[in-house]
C-alpha cells in the first residue's frame, strides 16, 4: 500500500497571545510558534488543523 504524500503547512503568528487565556497560550507553543512573524512547517493532520482551528484569530495559515 502506497503511502498517500501529506502536504505541509505554513502557520504563522500574527498576532500575540498577550491576554488570551493559558490554553490558547500553550496551544500557540505546542505549534512551535515563540514569536510574532515566525513561521512554521506541519504535516496536514487532523490533529494540527485542530491546534489551528482553536487559534486562528492569532495565526495565518498556507498550504506549502
């Protein structure tokens, strides 16, 4: 069985996490974002589009 290649995604923060709550916080971390305009590569997972979903006033997001 062939392996169906996944496509990536780009998730950047554009917006600070500053007075949203520790959840949405750690969320943004687990995604492996420190910091304003840095820009990370994922596989498209259904566990990463939900990461995504609960934070997307506070990221962008581009298929790779």
């Amino acid at each position: 069985m062939a392996k169906k290649e996944s496509k990536a995604l780009k998730v950047t923060l554009v917006k600070s996490a500053i007075g949203y709550s520790m959840r949405q916080k750690n969320t943004v971390r687990a995604l492996g974002l420190r910091r304003l305009g840095q820009t990370v590569e994922h596989d498209d997972t259904a566990v990463i589009r939900g990461m995504i979903s609960k934070v997307s006033h506070l990221v962008r997001v581009e298929e790779a």
